[in-house]
C-alpha cells in the first residue's frame, strides 16, 4: 500500500517476515547439521580425560575448585575497572566469570549508555563542555558501607584523566551520578569511603591551577557528601552524592596518591600518600574537623583555604623512608601501612595524638610533620619491588605482592613476622581479598593482578593484550595459584568484591521506568497507547515494544525533523530485554523489561529507514521490526489513488486471501487448544508462566484493528487490502501462538518436576 503513495519506499515488511521465520528456521537446521558433524569422544572417564589432555592432580584439583556447575551461583561478585575504556566489569568468584561490562565514564553500545537520551544527558552534564569524554581512567572502586561493611548498594568511581566521579547503584547495576569535578583538572583514579558513606573521598594527583583567576598550583582532598535515601522512588533508595554539600580543603602543591580512610577507633580521620621534591609522606587529616569549618566558594564549590585548616591543626605530614604505592587501613581500623620496599605499619591512634597534641617536628611546604619514628608500629621487608597487600578475615594477617622476586608473601601485621609465602611463574601486582578493605575481609581467595601476560600457555592476540589477574587459593597453609582470568579491554589495577548475597538486584523495572533517575518517565506508554505527535518539525513518538512486535510500525517524518522515539519495554517477563536501533541513523538504545528511554535525532537523510529489535528476544525476534520514512523536502505526493489492478490480479489476490482465512482458522484451532490446556493445568499459579499468556494475550488484542480491516475490505472487494492487512492479522496470531507455545512447554517443565 505504502510503495502507491512514496515510490522511494521499497516495499519489504510482509515479505521479510516470511522470509526470517523461514531462515530462522533454516539457521537452526544447519546448527544442528554442524553440531552433528563434530566428531564426539567416546565416553572417557576422569582419568581418560586426564591423560588426553596431560592434566596434572593438581590442575583436576584447581580446575573443581572453581568450576561452576549448571544451577550454582557464585559466592562473590567482583568489580573491576577498565582503566582507559571507562567501564567496570562484573565477574563471579570462584568461577571468574565475566557477567557484565557497565558504562561508566564511557559510552557503552550495549546498554545504549551514552547513546539514548536520558545517560547522554547524565554524561554531558559532567562535562567540561557539554560534550561526551569518551575515555576514562578509572583504578580503585570505592564500595558503599554502613558500619564500615560493604552493604552492596553503591560502587563509586573516580575518574582521573577527566577529573569526574561516578555512583552506580548496584540494585540495577547502572550508572546513576557522574559529576564534573569544578576544582581539579588532575584526580587521583581511586576513592576512598567512611564507614557510614556519609563521604566519599576524591584527592587531585598532580598539582594545577583551580580557576582562571589565579596561577597557583594547589593540591586537595575533596569530600563528596553522600545521602543514602536522597529520595524513594518506584526502585528503591536511589542515593545520590549531594554537590551543594561538598566541601575541598586546600592544600600546598603536593602530588597525592593513594588514600583511605579509618574505621572505629580511627573513625573521622583519612590518610593518603604525598610526595614532592623526591620526599615521600603519608599525610593524615582529621576530616570532622574539615567539614565543619568556615568554607569559601570557589567555582560555587566549597573550599576550606588551606591556612583555616593549619591554624587549627587538621592536617599532618609523616615522612617515608621512601615511596610508597599505597596506603591501607587494617580492618578493625588500629593500624594504617604504608607499602613499598619498606613495609611500616603506623599506629593510628598514636598519630591521631600526635595531630591533636600538636606534638610536630617540623614543616613541609607549611603543613606541620610528625616523627615517624614516634607513631611506628614497626616496620618489615617482605620482598623486592613490594607492590600492593591485602587483608583476610584471620586476625591480623595480610598478604603482600612482592613483583621483582615473582611472589607473594603473607605475614602478620601485628607480629612483624613472615607466615608463608606462595612462588608464582608471573610478576605479581595489585592484590583483592573479597571485602578485604572493609571491617570484615571474608574470603579463602585471593586475587593479584598480573600486568604482563606473558606466560607460555597464553595465546598472542597482537601486540596488545588484555589484563590478567590470577585466583589464589589462601584457605590453608599451603596456598595455590587456581585460576588466570582474562580481562578484556581493560588495562587493570584494583578491584573489589563482595558476598554475592548481599546484592539484591531487581528483576524489572516498574513499567515505564527512567532508570537514570528511578522515576517514572513522563513518555512511558502503555498498550493501545501509542502516538504519533507532531508540532511544526518536532515530532514525538510514543512506541512500545513487546514479543514480537514495535508499536508503531511505520513512522511517518519530513526531511529535517527532530525526531524522538520514547519506547517502553512492556514486558512482564524476566530477561526480555529489546534492543533497539534505526538502520544508519547511529542511534540505539536497550529496553530492559519495563524500561522506558528515548532516541532523539535529526531526520536530515531522505528515503526508508528499517528498525529494529537489536537483542535476540525470541524465535519471532527477526520479525520485531517498522519501517521510518523520511520524506523528501519538497515531496508534493504522487498523483494518488489506488494503482488498478487488472482482473486477473484481483483474482490471484482474492484467492491469496482465502487461504490466508484457512491458515488463520488453523492457527486460530492452535491457539484454542494451548488456551485450554493452560487453564486445565492452572498457569494462573505460576508467575513466570501467567507473565507469558498475558504477553501472548496482548499480542492478540491488538489484532483487532486487522481483523477490522480484512473484513472491511473484503466486502467491498478489494482484494489486495484484504489480503494485505489478514497478513498483518496472521503475523499477531502467530506471535500470542509462539508466546503460548513456550508458556505451554515451561508449565509442562514445572509440572513435570514436581
Ligand atoms: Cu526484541
């Protein structure tokens, strides 16, 4: 009908759709010819298996202790950043499993962060000119606490090459906050958090100037005030990092690195690693005092001046025998160790007297300095080119990478003493216990970074490769190297984890849901719902998606219009998740269930742009696709009026439409018996199943308006619009029939495994 009225239009919808289903059906025919091709092994049993492949008892050993069988889940969820690529990675201990990638300071296709409306908006607004930084470089996540335990509701992440910081919430695991940092041009890529998250704490790395006004070179710690219920929405709690209620302290130019912050006895107080003119300290700041002092506004941020600070003795200097990589601080908060060659463990609450006595040696740069000889615990050599450690849930145990001597160490911080160590066959770097920088390290694993990849038994992908860490098990005496993971796209340092259980993750969205800001969108819509809306060149479409089909099918735009389409994800059902794009208009976006999002774009190219669904949804998923036409500017229409067709057209045409009667009477007969014996066997008690047959039933309501037609133009005879829109009636009967058919066969697995 359409090609009578734009001749740039090429007919293909109907023709197209007969065609997937045929070459769905045909993929899955050659799927299986190839899988029969393979030749298969006779049965073998575990000694067979080991011996074709040279397995060692211990490789069988390592390989159990991190396999994953059908069903399990794993005991922690990892989080790592990509560095550069701005994304974090999602894996699964033991079985290191990569689960997701999640844009964070990048734009992620997948997810369409970045690429829709409502993430653009929250990467632009974080940046420096309102346009998108595409890269990152984000180290060190920060997880949220509440009495300085990981609660599994926040990640935090500090961007260092763009100077931004980054919230997800882990109910969704999204990207819900990224700011602009309006001081630094340099941060550090770490941050650290108080036990309670009411702060999460960003440094500068390398000194710069903080406005236009002035040339001095600064330094500074930033407290990003967090609020943990900001507001409730339809998802939940929705914290968010409050802006107006952050404060800076300044300080004199010192290059700052690495920082943490104590916990219970130490509560109120942060350290971090500083450095300038070849010497090295650890600096201690007692951060109540910080956020409760006489601010000024500098770029309409918060600013404690560095001589308020000094006068009143907030801020501490102790010099290092040498550098130091990090700064942590042991789990119940007694001791912060400072890690290099020279390991030394401080004690805190000696350092904290020192700072309030105002018991200082000396300056540096103005900043009052504290012997470190009268705040040591004591100090240890544990290796050469000692890089990271961690701690585990025994007392006072910690690990140690020793990189130069390809090792790692484990001792004991209150003892001063080596307890074991493991050798390894790579250089070791960064180092992760699950929850091992909160008050309660919990795991038998260990993780170290390996930066090199240079092992024999990995294969060269180019010059590049991607980061590896290896799993280490620590549960006993003897450790042992499980496990090496590939981390693609990524260049990694540190990671966190927590027990997977205390993540609660949601399943859908509530219908019509933004999930940048967990309100419900004003576009959502609804079955039955969907419009066009157009004021001058602006035009809104209001759309829905749902198996198998996009609401509306054709969209109808003039040359140089601003188009949006809103769609909402209508789904019931879990992981029924659409995609979305428009053919060569660069626009995409992902429609988890019950999500709703929108794609704006200029229509500034004449002719018929294909959409469709970008994620593979079901067995009628290639059939999930409309049609866009653009036309051209000045398009007057053709002369109009139905083309006439000759009288043996109408009868090809009048019989093509009687037997599409007869398939549809059948389909019709398929769809009754499913219906009856779902409601024999009580689908109604099963959620999962009753969320299909409501999907099935609303693909069949909207085959109304069809029916309608079909018949309509029956009477009057024209056989070609009847046979055309019965078609379009079909492809809806089939989709409730699909929708029914998978509905029939869960419930017959349900009852079958009573
Ligand atoms: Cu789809």
């Amino acid at each position: 009908m359409l090609n009578q009225f734009y001749p740039f239009y090429k007919p293909k919808l109907n023709i197209m759709m007969l065609f997937t289903r045929r070459f769905f059906v045909l993929s899955i025919a050659l799927l299986l010819a190839v899988t029969a091709s393979v030749p298969v092994n006779a049965q073998q049993t575990l000694n067979d298996v080991k011996k074709d492949r040279g397995l060692t008892d211990n490789d069988v050993l390592a390989a159990a202790k991190t396999f994953m069988p059908r069903g399990g889940r794993d005991e922690y969820f990892g989080f790592v950043g990509t560095g550069n690529s701005g994304t974090m990675i999602v894996y699964g201990l033991p079985s290191m499993r990569i689960y997701k990638y999640v844009g964070v300071f990048s734009p992620e296709p997948w997810q369409g962060y970045g690429y829709d409306d409502e993430s653009s908006l929250l990467l632009k607004k974080a940046s420096l000119d309102d346009k998108i930084d595409w890269y990152g470089d984000m180290r060190y996540p920060g997880f949220s606490e509440t009495n300085g335990n990981y609660d599994g509701k926040h990640l935090f992440y500090s961007d260092g090459a763009n100077s931004r910081i980054a919230m997800l919430d882990l109910e969704d695991f999204e990207t819900k906050q990224v700011l602009s940092h309006p001081l630094f041009l340099s941060a550090f890529p770490g941050v650290a958090v108080t036990p309670n998250t009411d702060w999460v704490i960003q440094t500068s790395q390398f000194p710069a100037t903080w406005d236009a006004q002035s040339s001095d070179l600064k330094s500074g710690i930033t407290f990003w005030n967090f609020h943990k219920v900001e507001k409730t929405t339809k998802t939940g709690h929705a914290g968010r990092i409050l802006k107006e209620k952050s404060i800076t302290l300044e300080l004199p130019p010192f290059t700052l690195g690495y920082s943490d912050a104590g916990k219970f006895g130490s509560d109120g107080y942060m350290v971090g690693l500083a450095s300038k003119d070849g010497k090295n300290y650890v600096y201690l700041v007692d951060y109540n005092k910080v956020v409760g002092m006489k601010t000024k506004s500098v770029s309409n941020f918060a600013v404690v001046p560095f001589a308020n600070a000094n006068k009143d003795g907030v801020v501490a200097m102790i010099q290092l025998p040498a550098k130091a990589n990090y700064v942590k601080v042991t789990p119940k908060g007694k001791y912060f160790i400072t890690v290099g060659d020279e390991t030394t463990v401080f004690d805190f609450a000696k350092a904290i007297k020192a700072l309030t006595d105002k018991s200082f040696n000396g300056k540096v740069d103005g900043i009052p300095t504290i012997d470190a000889a009268a705040v040591k615990h004591g100090s240890i050599k544990l290796g050469n080119g000692v890089t990271d450690i961690a701690f585990e849930y025994r007392p006072n145990i910690a690990y140690a990478s020793a990189f130069n001597d390809k090792k790692v160490v484990r001792w004991n911080y209150e003892t001063l003493k080596k307890e074991g160590e493991l050798k390894l066959d790579f250089k070791p770097g960064q180092l992760m216990v699950p929850q091992g920088m909160s008050a309660s390290p919990h795991s038998n694993y260990l993780t170290v970074v390996d930066k090199e990849g240079l092992y024999k038994n990995f294969v060269s992908v180019g010059p590049i490769r991607p980061s590896f860490q290896h799993l280490i098990d620590i549960s006993g005496d003897k450790m042992s190297d499980l496990y090496t993971m590939s981390l693609p796209q990524c260049n990694m340092y540190g990671s966190v984890a927590v027990l997977r259980t205390t993540i609660k993750p949601i399943i859908r969205y509530p219908t019509g849901t933004n999930s940048r800001t967990g309100e419900i969108s004003p576009f959502k819509t609804v079955a039955g719902k969907e419009k066009i809306e157009r004021k001058g060149n602006r035009v809104h479409v209001f759309g829905t998606l749902i198996r198998s089909h996009i609401t509306p099918e054709i969209v109808e735009v003039n040359q140089g219009d601003i188009v949006t389409f809103h769609l909402t994800n209508l789904e019931l059902a879990e992981d029924e998740t659409h995609g979305f794009t428009i053919d060569t208009y660069g626009k995409h976006g992902s429609f988890e269930p019950g999500k709703t999002a929108s794609l704006t774009f200029t229509a500034d190219r004449e002719g018929a742009f294909p959409y469709y669904c970008t994620e593979f949804c079901s067995a009628l998923h290639l059939e999930m696709e409309g049609i866009l036409l653009v036309k051209p500017k000045n398009w007057k229409g053709s002369k109009g009026g139905e083309i006439t067709l000759t009288k043996k057209e109408l009868a090809e045409y009048k019989k093509n439409y009687e037997d599409k009667l007869k398939v549809i009477a059948q389909t019709q007969d398929v769809i009754n018996g499913v219906v009856k014996w779902l409601k024999e066997n009580h689908y109604e008690n099963y959620p999962y199943v009753k969320a299909l047959v409501q999907d099935a039933v609303a693909q069949l309501n909207k085959a109304a308006t069809p029916k309608a037609n079909y018949e309509k133009f029956a009477k009057e005879g024209k056989w070609k619009d009847a046979f055309l829109w019965a078609e379009q009636y079909f492809q809806y009967q089939v989709k409730a029939a699909d929708a029914g058919l998978r509905a029939k066969k869960l419930l017959t697995e349900k009852l079958g495994s009573k």
